[in-house]
C-alpha cells in the first residue's frame, strides 16, 4: 500500500504595508530631525550667542592672557620679556606674597565655616519655634546683609570699630575697658575683625538657603524621632544635617569662594594692613598691577589663586553631588 505524502500548506502572516510606511517615517523622523526642529536649535543658539560671546569676551579671553601673561615680566606698557614659570617660585619664595595665601585660608574660618554653622542653628531654630511671620521677619532682617554693598558694610564697619567706635564703646560701659583697641588697626587682631565683617555678610545668606532646605524635609521623620524620644539636637544631628548635605555643600562653595576671593570688604576697611596683617591675594593683586606694574607678577598671582579656588571647590561640589 503506497503512502501518500500530504503537503501542509505554509500560513503566512500577511504584511500591512501601511504599518510599514508609518514605522518607517517614525523612524526616519527619529535619524533625521525635520527642519522645524532645526530651526528651533537654530533660534535657541541664537539666542544663546549674545551671552556666550560676553562670556568669552569678559571671562575666557581674560583667563587665557592672565595665564599667558603669567610666563613674562612686563610692565603692561612696555616690551615682554619671557621668565617661565620664575613668577610662580617668586610668590612661593618672597614670604609677604605667601603671607596673602595663608590669610585667604585663615579667612576661610570667618567667611564659611562659621556662617554655615551659625546658618544651620539659627535655620534649625527658626524652623522649630518660629514657623510663622516672626520667622519670614527674622530671615528678612539677617538677609539685609546681602542688600547692602560690600563697600558700604566695610565703611560701616570701619566705623564701629574705630577706637573711638560704637564696639568700644560698649565695651568701655559695661566695664572691659582693658580690651578696647582699634581692632582694624591691630595686628594680631585686624585678619578676626574683618572675618566678623564677613561672618555678618554672609550668615543671613546661608541661614536662609538652610532655611529653605529645612522646609522639604519630610515632617514625618521629625515625628517619629521625637516619638521614640529624641531631643532637639538628637534631631539636628541626626536628621536635619545629614539631610542638608546638598545645601551645605552650596553654602561652602559659595563662601569659600568669598573667603578666598576677597577683596571688597578687606580693601575698605583695611587696605590690607597694617602691614601685612590682613593682605589677600586679591589686595595684593591690584598692588602689583596697578600700584608696582608687574604685570607678570599680578597674573601669576592671579592663576594661583583660581588653582587654589578649583582645588576646594571640586571636592566639596562631588561630595555634594554623590549625596544628593
């Protein structure tokens, strides 16, 4: 008996061309952007271009000829003459250049670490027993610092320091006359009045960023703390600073920069004396540039200073990063 070999027919799934076309221009799309979102690059680097021209203009070009100036002694008038890297061992080696580093660092102390430490307490404070409209007034009145020109609260300052200022003063009435002096014309305490001035400046900047990160932390994990029995520092330390890591990271980074960078307050008050008491790398810049014309001098000094700004910076800005 023969057998019969039965063919089962192959079942194909029938092709929708137009799914096909509509995929294919999908994807088309996707490779090639059509010209509407060419023109809208177009217009938004367009309207980019102005700031980045400045920014290049007034920020990189600068930066680039500090650096390149930095290899030459030059009087900014006359002819260039080469030196290398001789500007940068002169700052390391002449100990009044090294002295304005030292003092940036010292003011380091009274420009950052203080006002974020008092911003944290005062913030945590505010946040805890003044919520309200006592607190928005509060925050106002230490905000007013920020309001008030660099130049103006170091003539302010000057003032209430003098000898003859309202800080002595004060002093005199409530019977310390033994410790009154011209505190902005004191050696050994000149560089702490003028990070007073900055502790003052800078406080109602941080309290109130502080402040404001305080405010998105989940109440509930205060509740709880306080359930299981935590005290208000159990909860500072335990919730509130942990939790403001990013914030506090801000706050460093901008008042390091302050610390660092300073030149406003430092020049009104003090000039940079007496001697070289309070003298900073931005004091001793414009001396050199515009006072001694050494130009070469100056921008070395300049570089410097921007290398010891990023070295802070970069490592406070990652850690912030990598806890947030």
């Amino acid at each position: 008996m023969n057998e019969s070999r039965v063919t089962m027919p192959v079942i194909t799934k029938p092709t929708n061309t137009a799914d096909n076309g509509t995929e294919a221009t999908t994807l088309t799309r996707r490779l090639l952007p059509n010209k509407k979102d060419r023109r809208g690059a177009i217009i938004g680097w367009l309207f980019t271009m102005p700031a980045l021209v400045m920014y290049a203009a007034f920020v990189i070009l600068p930066l680039l000829l500090s650096i390149y100036y930095s290899f030459f002694r030059w009087n900014g008038i006359g002819p260039m003459t080469w030196v290398g890297l001789k500007n940068y061992l002169t700052i390391l080696e002449v100990p009044n250049l090294l002295m304005t580093i030292v003092n940036a660092f010292k003011l380091v102390l009274f420009f950052s670490f203080i006002p974020v430490i008092l911003g944290l307490i005062v913030a945590s404070i505010i946040h805890r027993i003044a919520p309200g409209r006592f607190g928005s007034i509060t925050r106002t009145i230490l905000f007013l610092p920020q309001v008030i020109p660099l130049v103006a609260a170091g003539i302010i300052w000057g003032w209430l320091l003098a000898l003859p200022g309202l800080v002595n003063q004060i002093l005199e009435s409530v019977g310390l006359e033994t410790i009154v002096r011209a505190w902005l014309g004191d050696f050994d305490w000149a560089l702490p009045a003028v990070g007073l001035i900055g502790i003052w400046v800078l406080l109602g900047f941080c309290t109130v960023l502080l402040l404001t990160g305080i405010t998105k932390i989940d109440p509930a994990l205060y509740e709880s703390a306080r359930i299981d029995g935590a005290n208000w520092f159990e909860e500072f330390i335990s919730i509130t600073v942990p939790l403001l890591r990013y914030e506090i990271g801000v706050c460093l980074t901008v008042t390091v920069i302050n610390a660092l960078a300073a030149f406003d307050i430092v020049y009104v008050s003090t000039a940079g004396g007496p001697g070289n008491s309070t003298a900073v790398p931005g004091i001793q810049i414009y001396i050199l540039a515009f006072t001694e014309q050494r130009i070469g001098l100056a921008s070395a000094l300049a570089v410097l200073l921007m290398i010891l700004v990023l070295v802070v910076i970069l490592p406070i800005q990652r850690l912030s990063r990598e806890v947030k």
